[in-house]
C-alpha cells in the first residue's frame, strides 16, 4: 500500500512536459481527442521513471508547527465585512460586497482519494467549515485532491439546503459536481466569465494539468480565477508553474489589488518547476500582474514535495529583498489571519 500512495502521490504531483498537435479550428488549449494543454501548446506529463527517480531520492521534510489564530465566528458573520481569511493551503474566504467567496475550500484530514492514507494535514482548518458563515460562491482551479475535496463539497452544500453556494469550475469539471447531486454550478473556458448579482467572476489561463486518477489526465481544464468585487478585483492564481500567462491577464484585468499567489510545493526543481512555481518565481508573477498586494498560499499545511515547511516564507521574503520591492506588499499569513481588504472609492469602484 505504501509504494501505491507513493506512486500515486507522485502522479498527481508530476511537472514534465510532452508537446501535443494543435488543431487550428479549435481553441488552441483543446485538443481532438478531448483533453487540454497550457497555452504554449504543451501538456505536462512525467515519464514513470522520473517518478520512481523523485521518490528513490526524495528525503521527506519534517513536519513543522505552527501557530494558528482561530478567529471567532462572529468576526467572519455580517453584510459590511471587507476582509480576508486564509484558512489554509490554497482555501480563503474572501469577504466583500456582501459576498462571502471560497477559494479551493479543502476542510478535510486528507489530501488523497483515501481517507484512511495520503498527505495529512499537518495545521487543522483555521475555520471549522460549520462555523463558515453562509457561502455564495465557490471558485476551483482545478481537481487535484488539494484543491477539490469530496468531502468538503457535500458539506458546503448540505450545510445550505435551500440556498447552496455557487460553484465556478473550469470547463469540462461540472460533470464531477453533477454526478454528487450538486446542480448549482458554472462551468468557464479560460477568458470566459459568469456573473452572480454584481461579483463577476473570470476564468483565466495559468500553467498546470488535471487528474483525479490514473486515466483522466488532462481531461477537465485547469484556471486562475479573477474576482471582480463591487470595490475590488481580486486574483486567485490557483497552482501554476511560473508562464507567459501573467503579463496577459495584467493586461486584460488592469489594477488588481490583491493577487493570492502559490509559493510551496516546488522541489525538487527538476520535477516541479513546470507545474509548480517558487518563491523567486512567485515575485515575478506579483510584478507580471501588477498588483498592488499579494499573499502567499499553497505552503504550510501539507507535506506534498521536499522543501522544508518553513521554507517558503523565508525565501519569499529573500526574493523580495532582491527586487528591492516593500515586503508588506507580499506577504504570508498566520493560519487563520484575517486582513481588511483595501476599500476603493466609489468612483474608482468597477
């Protein structure tokens, strides 16, 4: 059982590349047989033997503590709340607007397809999902076991019955929603968009693959998500390795305020660096999408790849120093740190 968790682990971590034929009378990113690749053409696929030669090699880091802040129900319960809540990996609740929005909500023990094997959380939800206020809106990037839970989904919607949460996927993921019984949900291509009420929610192009099992490789799409709050355009990059993706969406989603940017999750370099970004590479994303604020995810709450736990916030702050750029402007939260969200003026509002 061990060295199939391991295998499997690894298949759903893998960063390699395999380059596939376009067809000119489709999106680029689709492909005939009904699979996607990333914008330059190129889909990622590890061979088997450089899986075996990361896990021959691999010394899994040791597990860390760290402190977490619990914060009180009440403080996340109200209509004029403008703040935003890392609750772990790459889950926040992001409140503006009226809206209460969840990004990749995973409130479960496990990041694996098992409940009984797989990553293990190694800091609990900041936020019990029962003690979540109402949810309106649920943005995926994509369906690895980090980032889509089983469990948490159901419990998001049972939770709200008669007014269940507002699921945004990337194309071809709805299916896995609808075969739960969960029927509120909207499907993107990237550079599409849907609307609930006034938050206006954009599928956008980042560099990762799909998989839930050992056959369905790049058979939904993968996206980051621009959230276009009344006062606040808001980017969850979702999991990416470093691409040409960024500068674009700067330039067609001008004046973010606050891009949530992965920085864990990427040694080795040599297996992760497609799929994967770093801190270094997380710098640039900020500086390519031109935001005013970021702060980190995907760090810190499973040991998913080698680098050491505490690793990527001080490397994250060294690569700030480099570029001579503020460190308040990019930082990584507490687990469970809430921050009021910078408020526009009404006519700079979108």
């Amino acid at each position: 059982m061990k060295h199939l968790l391991i295998f499997f682990t690894a298949t759903l971590l893998a960063s390699g590349c395999a380059a596939l034929p376009l067809e000119g009378s489709r999106p680029a990113h689709h492909l005939e047989d009904g699979t996607f690749v990333n914008t330059d053409g190129v889909a990622i696929n590890k061979s088997f033997s450089d899986l075996l030669r990361w896990n021959w090699e691999r010394t899994e880091p040791e597990r860390s503590e760290f402190p977490v802040r619990f914060p009180e129900p009440e403080s996340l319960r109200g209509e004029e709340l403008h703040q935003i809540t890392w609750i772990g990996h790459s889950t926040f609740l992001i409140q503006s607007g009226g809206f209460n929005v969840l990004t990749d909500p995973h409130f479960s023990e496990r990041a694996s397809p098992f409940s009984f094997a797989g990553p293990l959380r190694v800091v609990p939800p900041a936020v019990a999902l029962d003690d979540l206020p109402d949810i309106h809106a649920v943005v995926i990037s994509h369906n690895h076991y980090d980032h889509l839970d089983e469990q948490t989904v159901r419990q998001l919607v049972a939770r709200q019955p008669d007014h269940p949460p507002r699921f945004f996927v990337p194309l071809k993921l709805g299916e896995w929603f609808r075969d739960l019984g969960v029927e509120s949900v909207v499907e993107l291509d990237w550079w599409q968009s849907a609307g609930l009420g006034n938050l206006k929610v954009h599928a956008v192009p980042v560099r990762h693959w799909s998989a839930r099992g050992l056959f369905d490789r790049n058979t939904s799409l993968w996206a980051g998500w621009v959230l276009d709050f009344p006062r606040q355009r808001i980017v969850h990059v979702g999991d990416s390795g470093y691409s040409a993706d960024f500068p674009a969406i700067a330039e067609r989603f001008p004046g973010i305020d606050l891009a949530l940017i992965p920085v864990g999750a990427y040694d080795p370099r040599w297996f992760m660096k497609d799929a994967h970004m770093d801190p270094d590479e997380a710098v640039q994303v900020f500086k390519d999408l031109k935001a005013t604020r970021a702060i980190g995810m995907h760090w810190g709450t499973f040991i998913l790849t080698d680098e050491e736990m505490t690793a990527p916030p001080e490397r994250l702050r060294a690569a700030m120093r480099r570029e001579e750029l503020p460190l308040d402007s990019f930082v990584v939260f507490q687990h469970g740190e809430t921050q009021p969200l910078s408020e526009k003026k009404q006519d700079d509002a979108r």
